[in-house]
C-alpha cells in the first residue's frame, strides 16, 4: 500500500510528534554516516529535541574539534575575501569622500552668497538640503544637551546654597540661644524686704 504524502507542518498530537522526532533524528544521523563513510568526509550534525535535549554526531573526531575547525575555515575565507575587495573598497570609499567635500564647499559657497544657487542641479539641491537638515538636528540636539547640564549644574549649587544656608540658620540660633542663657545668668538677683517702720527697701 503507498504511503500518502507527510505534509510539512507542525505535528500538533505529542506522542505523534515525539515518535517521528526519534525516528526521523535517527534516520538523518544514519545517514550522516553513511555519507562519511561512503565519502570519506567530517561529518557534524547536532540536534536539539522540543525539550532542549542535544543529540550530536561528529563522524571524525569530536563535535568541539568540527567547530573549531569551521570557524578556522570560515575566519580564513573572509579573510582572503577581505583582502582582495580591500582596495575596491578603499577607492570607493575615497570616492564618496570627493564627492560629499566636494558638495560641502560648494554648498558653503552658495551659502557665502561666492556662488549662484540657480547653478546647482536637483541632486545637488537635495543632498544639500538633507545636509543642513543633519546639521541643524545636530547643532539643536547639542544645544539641548548644553542646557540640560547646565540646569542640573544650577539645580546643585542651589542644593549646595540650600544646604549650607540651613547649617547656617542652625549655627545663628544655637548662638542666639547660648547669647540668651549667658544673659540671664549675668544678671544680678537682690532680694528686697520691706520694713514696717519705713518705706525703704533693704
């Protein structure tokens, strides 16, 4: 009897979907080594399950040595890629650099009023106009930042002069208060009797 065609889709019965996770797993490792052995090639397969359990195959060696050995191949190959495309890379970059200083002084010029603006075509108009609007979100965003640390700088002194004014307001009443005991304590107390015979005080 043939078999109906598997649709590739998440199998959403778990014990379906366990039981061809385990099957399909070791056909595919099988068949890693298979290929090593029929073509004399390393071979590295790693699997993870739904659970997070790892299942790995390393026909040669062990899986760290694989890895090691591709980033090896890998960081060698961009390499080689990297230094043929260097000096492409380095004239276009130059290039552009022409271009945009060459734009720039021309833009101050006009600016300057040396130039006629009429002269410059759209393009140059645009990139222009993208330029200034850079520079004034620029110039704007520092200014901002300008201002937000000077207001927290006066925010601080006004907690230092907050701070060192109230030290002060303490050390003006403890003195008020010492200058008032030692006051009082200087004063002389008499006591006065007054006799029957005359009006005078002793």
């Amino acid at each position: 009897m043939a078999r109906g065609k598997v649709q590739m889709r998440r199998i959403e019965n778990p014990v379906h979907r366990q039981v061809t996770f385990c099957k399909r797993r070791m056909g595919l490792l099988k068949k890693a080594k298979e290929l090593s052995v029929l073509c004399d090639a390393d071979i590295g397969v790693m699997v993870f399950s739904p659970h997070g359990k790892v299942y790995e195959l390393a026909t040669n060696g062990n899986m760290q040595g694989l890895i090691e050995r591709y980033k090896g191949s890998n960081t060698e190959a961009h390499g080689e890629s990297s230094e043929q495309n260097k000096p492409e890379v380095i004239q276009q970059e130059v290039l552009l650099l022409r271009q945009e200083i060459d734009l720039l002084q021309k833009g101050l010029r006009y600016m300057y009023g040396e130039n006629d603006i009429n002269h410059m075509n759209l393009n140059e108009l645009q990139t222009l106009e993208s330029n200034l609007e850079i520079w004034v979100h620029n110039i704007r965003y520092t200014k901002m930042q300008i201002i937000s640390r000077e207001i927290e700088m006066l925010k601080t002194k006004e907690g230092i002069l907050k701070a060192a004014n109230d030290i002060l307001q303490e050390r003006i009443i403890e003195q008020s208060g010492i200058l008032d005991t030692s006051s009082n304590m200087m004063m002389p107390q008499f006591p006065f009797q007054r006799t029957m015979e005359s009006d005078y005080y002793f």
